[in-house]
C-alpha cells in the first residue's frame, strides 16, 4: 500500500497542564482512529534551520514544520481525508501537509 508523509504546520506548547492532557488525548484519540494505517508514528519536532545557497537561516523558514506521521493509504484523496481528523485541523491552529512517498 502507497505511503504519505503528514507534515504538521502550527500548533503551539499548551499554556496548562490541562490544556497539555486535552491535547494529547485529542492526539491519542486520532491516533487510535488511524489504526493501522501507521506506518510511522512520527514525532514533534523543534525549530528546524532552512539550509540555501545564501546560508543557513534559523527561524524556521516560511512554514515552520512543527512534527510528522507516515501512514498507508490506499492513494492521496484517502490520506487527505485521514488528514481531516488531525487535531491541528479539528482545532483551527494549524494544517497538515499530505506528501506521498517515493519509492526508490
């Protein structure tokens, strides 16, 4: 089955305790929705450095990636609509970029 690379854009570190508990299990509970279409569970990731001709930049570039997941699909419209769920959609604080994945 094809895989995708999720690419998480925004977000932010919750503000409470709380807050953290409701975001995680809003991520625990999508998680568990996508089932075995895992591929790769992924990671959050910190502010990542944009390497070019002119330098190396360290604020993150224009869309700072903020984490990543690759999942199996059967193709791209049936990983964008796993994508819909993704808390950062559900919550309006961010997107979710749906790449699929090259074998070589």
């Amino acid at each position: 089955m094809p895989k995708f690379v999720f690419a998480y854009h925004g977000g932010g570190m919750p503000e409470t305790p709380e807050a953290g508990e409701k975001a995680m299990a809003a991520w625990g509970a999508w998680y568990q929705d996508l089932g075995s279409s895992i591929a790769d569970g992924g990671a959050p990731v910190g502010m990542s450095r944009t390497v070019s001709t002119g330098g190396v930049s360290e604020n993150g570039g224009a869309n700072p990636l903020s984490g990543y997941t690759v999942i199996e699909a059967a193709d791209i419209d049936a990983a964008c609509q796993l994508a819909k769920g993704c808390p950062l959609v559900a919550d309006g604080s961010g997107s979710v970029e749906v790449a699929p994945v090259i074998d070589m």
